[in-house]
C-alpha cells in the first residue's frame, strides 16, 4: 500500500475503490484498502483477513472476464459504512469458480457493503447469486461444476 | 380553530430502522399481514436471485410487496415451517435506507420451486436494502444472496 492516501469520508474512498475497480485496475483498488482487511465473498465462500485476499478476489474476477463492465447503480452510505448495488458484465476467457472456459458472457448484479475507517476500508462483505452466475455459464449442475 | 397534538413519528435512521427490526421480527413470528401492513401499498419487492428461465422468457422476482412479496414469504414459510432469521447488523441513515445484514434458515417441509423436500437445512447469509418513506412506512425491498448455496445446503445439485 502506498502512503500517499488522502483520508476521506466513507463515500470518498468506497468510490475511489469503485472507480479503480471499474476501470480495471487492482492496484489502484487495493490502495484504498487496510492491510488487515476483513473478507468475505459469500459466493466464492471466502471468509478471509488481508488485503491479499481482496486483491485475489479482485485479480480472478479480472482474468476470467478481461473484458469486465461494473456499473455502479447505487451507493448508500450508513455512517461509516457504504453499500454499493452493481453489476457486473463480462466475456468469460479464463476458468472461473471452477467453470471451465465457454466464452459466454454474463451479467450479475452484485452488492459490495464496505465498513472503512480513516480513509481506507476494513472490512468489505460481498453478496451475489452463485446460481445465476452459474446459469449464465451453462454450468448444469453443482456437483460438476468444471464439465460443461 | 381546534389545536391538536400530533403524534407522528417523523423518519430518522433509528425510526427507520426500528420499522425494518419490526419487519424482521414479524416475519420470525410468521406473521405475514403484519410484514406486509409495515409497507405502503404498491412498495416495490425485487429479491434479485429469484428467477426461472423458461424456453422463450425468464420470470423474476420482481414486482410489488402485495403481487410478488406476500406469496413469495408465505410460500417460503409453507415450505420450510421453522422458517426463521438471525439479524446481525440493522444500518440506516435519515434519508430512511436501512441496509441488514441476516441469515435466513429453515428446515425443507414441503417442496421448493423444483426442490423437493428431503427435510434438509439451510442458513443463508442475505444482504437487504430497504428504503423507508417518511410516512414510516417501507416503500421498496431488495435481496441479495446465493441461491446456490441454498439449493446444495438442500441437496438439490442441478443449475436450474
């Protein structure tokens, strides 16, 4: 992390991070983002501490959808908390949670709560539907997921 | 002229929070009027992981609290009747958006859109965005969360 972060409020650094998310750029993210972050993609069942894990998080989304679009719809913020509603749409060209290349595309609406203290975020807890991911590349059953 | 006293509660994020905590306790109590009576009439319900893809179109969870909403709960509390909620975190601001973090659980009673029951448990962590107009009463409801889990914590492995 660098040290040249400028504190600013909730919203400020949430959308610091959604701006670098949406323009592809993990690093950029990650600067707005505690070492010690706390997190938790409930999909992907990760339930981790550490900016790495993010950064992981960030990296695979980005290498299975290289094209990948995030719009934001809404932020709402809540005191020091920020909760942001988007989707996210993109060609698949890598495996991803274990589904194998089909080059479909996919669009996934998605809600990422960030709790941020001093400028950075401390804890981010990330809410889609698995299924519908799924769905959208022809994965046709769980216990399978890799043979398409 | 007659001067009354008004006793309305004007909205602030600890008003509307109360009114979603309400929420949340009515529908551990199954009480499904009473969830319904906390919105205004035509409150927007959109539970973003409900959808069924058919041969020409795919029906979603969307639409109204009285259309879509109430016989989506009451549907859910038929099919799994210990059907409960753990809340974890209720966060609100005076614009009246409440965002709650819970866990919705139950025990699978009675079949489930293509799920049959085999009396499988399932707890989900869910994010919900409410939005509280100024009558105090909830005027929109969004859902997040894995579907996928539910359905595998139910052992029905297919990707309908």
């Amino acid at each position: 992390m660098t040290g040249s972060v400028v504190t600013g409020t909730p919203t400020q650094t949430v959308q610091a991070f959604l701006d670098a998310f949406a323009a592809r750029d993990v690093d950029a993210a990650m600067a707005v983002v505690d070492p010690l972050v706390s997190v938790t993609v409930h999909p992907l069942d990760v339930h981790a501490h550490g900016a790495e894990a993010l950064r992981t998080v960030l990296a695979d989304l980005l290498r299975g959808f290289p094209d990948l679009l995030i719009t934001v719809s809404r932020v709402i913020t809540t005191g020091d908390v920020v909760t942001a509603l988007l989707t996210a749409e993109g060609t698949q060209a890598a495996s991803y949670a274990g589904a194998i290349n089909t080059e479909k595309h996919l669009d996934i609406e998605q809600a990422w709560r960030f709790a941020t203290d001093g400028g950075l975020i401390t804890d981010v807890a990330v809410y889609w539907c698995q299924a519908q991911l799924y769905r959208r590349l022809a994965v046709k059953r769980y216990d399978e997921i890799s043979i398409a | 002229m007659t001067e009354t006293t008004s006793t309305k509660q004007t909205r602030t994020a600890d008003s509307a929070a109360a009114v979603v905590t309400e929420f949340f306790d009515c529908y551990r109590a199954h009480d499904v009027d009473r969830m319904t009576g906390l919105f205004s009439i035509n409150a927007g319900f959109r539970y973003v992981p409900v959808e069924m893809w058919g041969k020409q179109r795919v029906l979603r969870g969307e639409g109204t609290v009285g259309t879509v909403g109430k016989p989506l709960w009451a549907g859910l509390i038929a099919s799994f009747p210990d059907l409960s909620n753990t809340v974890h975190t209720v966060l609100s601001n005076d614009d009246g958006d409440v965002v709650v973090q819970a866990d919705i659980k139950g025990t699978q009673q009675g079949a489930w859109g293509l799920i049959t029951p085999a009396g499988k448990h399932y707890s989900e962590p869910h994010l919900f965005i409410f939005h509280v107009g100024p009558d105090l009463l909830i005027d929109s409801i969004t859902g997040y969360w894995n579907d996928a889990g539910i359905s595998k914590q139910l052992g029905h492995n297919e990707v309908d």
